[in-house]
C-alpha cells in the first residue's frame, strides 16, 4: 500500500506536525497506518506513548541505513498505509526511504531557509529517479501558515514554487493551536476538548482537506522496480 514520506533537509519545516495530521486523519477513515519515526528527535515516538492513540496507528522508531528498505516493504505489505516522519538532512535513511516511496511530500515555511532545503530534497529525488528508474512522486505542502495573511516571504517562497512548476498543494498548513496539542495529549483532532481548544473545528477541516490532497496523489505503482527487487531479495 502507498508510502508516503515526509522530507526537508532543514529541520523545523512542519514534517513531524504534516505527518502526524496525515497519520491520524487516515486512523479516522478506518485505514491502519505504521508510522516510521527517524526524526532524532522521536516527537511521534513519544505522542505514541501519550493517551488516545488510536489501535489503527502502529509507530516504528528504531530504523538503520541498511534496514530501512525492507522495513518499508514489509509494512506496506502488512498495513493500508506507510508514513515515514525523516531528519532534516541529507543522508543514507533519507536517501533509501525517498527510493521507495509513492509520494513524498516537502513540507516548507515561509522561508528562503525552508525553501533552500526543500530545493535540495528536490535535487536528491532527481538523482534518486535515474538510479531506481521511475519517476518518485513528490509534492510541497506550505506549513504554518497564517490564516489571515500572506506574508512578504511566504508569497516569495510561492512565486519561486510557481516558477520552478513544482507541484504544491492547494491545501497549506495552517499553524493552530490544535496541532500542537496533539503532542501535548496525544490523540487525534477528534479526541480534543473543543471547549479546551481555540478554533478546533478549522483546524480540523484543514487537516481534513490537507489529508484528502495527499491521499489523492499518493498512488501505488505496482510495476515499482523496487518492490519486486526488495520482495525477491526476501
């Protein structure tokens, strides 16, 4: 099933928040999902061990260079679907995890930083795709956005996407409160207090709509070199 993954070689671009809200928003329709947390920093790791999770969502923190691969196989094969939160640099589990991914998303801010180390995921991609042979999927989502306004550098940072033809979601990541009290509390925007909560239900129908954009472009390729490649050498 799909294997989504979450990538910008600058820490701090919203990946952990993007893939979290994705995760949970997939729990919610029913689909299980494993989650692979090779961030240092084990956020998701550690809203896994916070109340609410749901029994859907699995998360998988212990990943190596040489293991990653394999691991991603097998968990597609066992799970509807795969969401891997990577660190924010370059190396070889961003590398292998990007080779075998449906979709890959780079989540960038309103920021020439941000947008400098999406660019360089982007440039890693291209250079996987001629060693794997097909065309990795990708996309930017804008995060931590303003709801109100568009800032000088964020309507930069969007002009140069525009330019560049990158494929960015309609859909931006809001920043709200709700987002960062899931890591607070843990589970889901539906298990949070709206009495408790500032705007919850916006934040929600963002995570929804942000959700349904990902999902649509996270397509399977069975004929995949990769696949057959990791499944043969099992």
């Amino acid at each position: 099933m799909p294997v989504i993954s979450f990538a910008n070689a600058k820490g701090g671009a919203g990946k952990t928040t993007a893939a979290l809200l994705l995760a949970t928003e997939v729990a919610e329709r029913g689909k299980s999902v494993t989650i692979f947390d090779a961030d240092p920093q084990k956020w998701i790791s550690k809203w896994y061990e916070l109340p609410n999770r749901s029994s859907r969502i699995s998360v998988i923190s212990e990943i190596s260079p040489a293991s990653i691969t394999e691991q991603i196989t097998d968990a597609a094969a066992a799970t509807d679907y795969v969401i891997v939160d990577l660190e924010g640099t370059e190396n070889l589990v961003v590398a292998n995890a990007l080779s075998v991914s449906d979709l890959v998303v780079v989540p960038i801010q309103g920021s020439s930083m941000d947008a400098r180390g999406g660019a360089k995921i982007l440039t890693l991609i291209g250079k996987l795709e001629k060693i794997v042979r097909h065309k990795i999927q990708h996309c930017v989502v804008l995060t931590r956005t303003n709801a109100a306004v568009t800032t000088r550098a964020m309507k930069a940072v969007q002009d140069f996407l525009a330019v560049q033809g990158i494929d960015v979601l309609s859909t931006p990541i809001v920043e709200r409160a709700a987002y960062r009290d899931l890591f607070e509390f843990g589970g889901g925007l539906g298990d949070q207090c709206p009495k408790q909560i500032t705007n919850l239900d916006k934040a929600k129908e963002n995570a929804e709509m942000f959700a349904a954009e990902v999902l649509e472009r996270a397509i399977v390729i069975p004929q995949k070199r990769w696949y057959h490649i990791f499944k043969k050498a099992s």
